[in-house]
C-alpha cells in the first residue's frame, strides 16, 4: 500500500485507541446477541453503541494533553470519567424500565443493567483491564443465560403479586 499517503495510517498509539473501542463495541455486541434472542429492545446494534460510547469518552479524556506524568490529575480524570459515564448511563438505562401499575409489575430491569454493564465494558476496554472485561463478561453470560432456569423455578414457586384494584382515584387519572 504504498501509494497511500503516510498521513492516512495510523500510529500505534491510534492503533491501540482502535483496538480498545473495537473491543468495547465487541463487548456490547455479544451481550446484545442475548437480548436480541430474547426479542429485547436493546440489542447487538445498540449495546454496541454503548459500549462503543463508553471507551470513546473514557479514551478522549484520558488522551488529554499535559496530564501525563502528573499522576493525581490523571486520577481526579478517570475517577471523573467513571463516575460520569455510570451516572449518564443509568438515564439510559431508566429509559428501558417499563412499570405496569395495575398489576404492580416493572419490565426491563435486566435490560437496563445490561446498558449499565455494557457502558462499564467499556469504560474496562478503554483502560486496557483485560482480565476484568473477560471476568465480567462470563459472569454477565452466567447471569443472562444460566440463571434464567433457577429464576424460573424460583418464580414458579412464588405468589403471584397482588393487583391493585382501581380506585376513583385511578380512574381519575386515565
């Protein structure tokens, strides 16, 4: 490839930006491929996303200039990073969450931790904390896949939750 110009590949340190967002989006991905198969409305395309998002934020303020070697300004960063992507991340995931007042019910809890999960991926994949993001993405598959077996049995054996009757003041309301 010689007849591009030299300006047009990237460094290695752009490499490695590259690679952790790749890995973050990566990440997003396959947790999507559960909640696809489960017919949720956050999938591969948008855990994605989020994860993509999170290592991008979490890459941009740790790329910074005049923070390195100046170790306590590069922590005051990351804390602010985590703390921010985590926080924001949680209104996305609210947006998810869906509560059924007649039946006493909420809808979409799980989808909402996977957002929150993912966003942390990928704040992991932007700081290189490889055997946190293997760790974390086994024990996410544990959660989504295996567990559903046991809750199912758990949930066969609980008492239904009590209906709310409705009231005038319910009706009022509609």
């Amino acid at each position: 490839m010689d007849w591009l110009p030299q300006d047009w590949w990237l460094t290695p340190d752009e490499m490695e930006d590259l690679l952790r967002m790749l890995a973050a989006a990566g990440c997003g991905m396959i947790i999507g491929i559960n909640r696809d198969l489960k017919g949720k409305p956050t999938g591969m395309r948008t855990l994605g996303l989020v994860g993509l998002g999170a290592a991008l934020i979490s890459l941009s303020a740790m790329n910074v200039g005049g923070i390195e070697g100046h170790p306590d300004a590069t922590s005051r960063v990351v804390q602010g990073i985590v703390q921010g992507v985590m926080t924001g991340i949680g209104f996305l995931g609210a947006g998810v969450v869906l509560r059924d007042g007649d039946r006493l019910e909420v809808h979409g809890l799980t989808t909402a931790a996977t957002v929150w999960v993912t966003a942390a991926l990928g704040v992991a994949c932007a700081i290189a904390s490889w055997h946190l993001v293997f760790l974390a993405l086994v024990t996410t598959f544990v959660l989504l896949a295996a567990m559903v077996p046991m809750e199912k049995v758990l949930e066969a054996d609980a008492e239904p939750p009590p209906r709310r009757d409705a009231g005038p003041s319910d009706l009022a309301d509609h």
